[in-house]
C-alpha cells in the first residue's frame, strides 16, 4: 500500500464580531504540521467560502501563503478558487499562482445545470488563469447538486486542461470513485467523505482531503497504518470516532456544527457565518459531549509517526 496523504480542509477562522481573525492562521497550520497532515487546502467548503468576499478570500490565503513561508516543514497547500462568476474564479486563480501554492481547486458552476461540454470549457478557462499551477476538479455533490459523473468530467478535462493534476472527490459512491481513478494515472483522486475513510482505503485511496483531519488526523494515521498491517476490523474500530462525528454532524447543522467541534481540539476558530453558524443549544451540548471522546481517542493514537 502506497503513503497516504492527508489533507485538512480549513476553517476559516473568525473574531467575535464575524470579522476575519487572520491572527488564528499560523496556530492553524503548527496544529497541522505537529498532528502529521501533509497539506491544508484553505478556501473550501469547511473554509465558507460562499460567506466570503474576493478580497476576504485573497486575504486569508495570502496569510496560510506567508504563514507556510515561514515554517521549515514544507507543509503542502491547496486553494479553492472556484466561484459563480467565472471572472472572479480566475482572479482568484491568478492570485493564487502568484501566492506559490501547491495545487488550485475549483467546484463547477453550480447555480443551474451545465452541460458535460460547457462545464469542462469553463473550467479549462479558470485553469488557464494559473498555467503553472497544477488543477483540481472539485466534486461535491451534495452541495452543488451537480448530476455530471466525475469519472466523465475528467475523462473529457484530461485532453483539454494540461494542468489537471488531482479531484476531489467528496461523494460516498465508491464505484464511481473507482471509476475516477482509472480515468488517468496523471491524475490523483483524494476521497473526501471522512465518515467512509477505511471504505476508501480498501478502494486503493492514497490521498484524503476533509474537515475531520483538523482534529483527528492522528487517529486517521492509525486507522491507515491498522489498515495497511492487514488489521481491517482494528481499523474500523479505530475509525469510530469519524463516524460518530458525522453522524452528529448530520444531527445538529452539518459545516457549522464540524467547525464548532474542531475548535475543540484544535486552535478556536469561531463560529460559521450565517447560514451555516452559530449551531444551537441542543448542537453545543453535543459538541461538548463528543469532543472529550474525540480527545481521548487521539490522545490513544499515539506521537505522529512517518508517513503511512
């Protein structure tokens, strides 16, 4: 079994007035580097980056670009681009290129339906707003209420974006997952549905991009490591705590409940904006009775071992 990459999707982190807390940023991404994430892609669903302005959305990755400068691990990271308004997209592109990032991603349009054809056209123009940068298509259904297969989006994207390196894919349809890898060898697909990670694994996943990884990447690389060894059922009992998560998350305000949890284990974040934010009572109350689970079962996962 080859590595497997572990990429956190990021919260945005705000003050108390709903204001961006940029001064959050370079204890986000320490707490990553010291619990063995590869890489945090900034800007994304986990980020709101509906909720987010253009020059809010430059902002914050210009700070997670000069916060990475600075720090000698070489943490990898990623920006979603993506927007309705395909202008916007490939400033924020450019901006991105220029901030030296590792990889830009971007979901389709997603306000009415586009054609297989014009959806790939769209985002060959946003690609080529970052030449030099390597592209990854976004699949996230569940919020874009896209019915285009990813498997023939990147069949057809592979002879007309040059860039396009890697998908993410967050979507619990592991056949069609399995579909998507074998699309192209030059292109890394990263499963992003947390909840079903040892499901992905078994499915020859070697890169995961989601919002758990904030706070519970070690137990993740026990879960790989468990999973790798043979120790399928000890993996699985292992991945509980993703479950559990996800299930509550299901329960009580999905984005904005996860960011309220990983606050408690790792640096605070604030809450969501509006709509997603701030969870209700009845969501505090679990998030305080579920994070202490969440701490002992990293705690229980041991030092960050080598990559797994």
């Amino acid at each position: 079994m080859k590595s497997v990459e572990i990429w956190a999707a990021t919260p945005t982190p705000f003050d108390a007035r709903g204001e961006l807390d940029l001064g959050v940023v370079q204890a986000q991404l320490r707490h990553l580097r010291d619990s063995g994430v590869d890489g945090a892609f900034v800007g994304g669903t986990t980020g709101e980056f509906p909720s987010l302005t253009g020059e809010e959305r430059q902002a914050l990755l210009a700070e997670w670009a000069d916060q990475r400068a600075k720090d000698p691990t070489g943490l990898r990271l990623g920006a979603h681009i993506g927007a309705t308004q395909l202008g916007q997209a490939q400033q924020l592109a450019a901006h991105a290129e220029a901030m030296g990032v590792d990889m830009i991603a971007a979901v389709a349009p997603f306000y009415g339906k586009a054609s297989l054809d014009r959806t790939v056209s769209w985002l060959a123009d946003l690609a080529e707003a970052a030449p030099s940068t390597p592209f990854c298509f976004y699949h996230i259904p569940s919020m874009t209420g896209s019915s285009l297969r990813p498997s023939e989006v990147v069949a057809l994207a592979v002879g007309r974006i040059p860039t396009l390196r890697a998908v993410k894919f967050t979507d619990p349809d592991l056949l069609e997952f399995a579909l998507t890898q074998a699309v192209s060898p030059d292109v890394r697909v990263y499963f992003g549905r947390d909840e079903l990670l040892p499901a992905a694994l078994a499915f020859g996943a070697d890169g995961v991009i989601g919002s758990l990884y904030n706070g519970l990447a070690p137990v993740a690389r026990a879960v790989i490591r468990a999973f790798a060894a043979g120790r399928t059922s000890e993996a699985f009992d292992l991945h509980q705590p993703f479950r559990a998560t996800s299930a509550a998350a299901d329960a009580y305000g999905g984005v904005g409940f996860i960011k309220e949890l990983m606050n408690e284990l790792g640096p605070a974040a604030g809450v969501c904006r509006s709509p997603w934010g701030p969870i209700d009572a009845a969501g505090r109350v679990v998030v305080e009775t579920l994070a202490p689970t969440l701490q002992a079962a990293v705690a229980a996962a041991g030092p960050v071992k080598g990559p797994v």
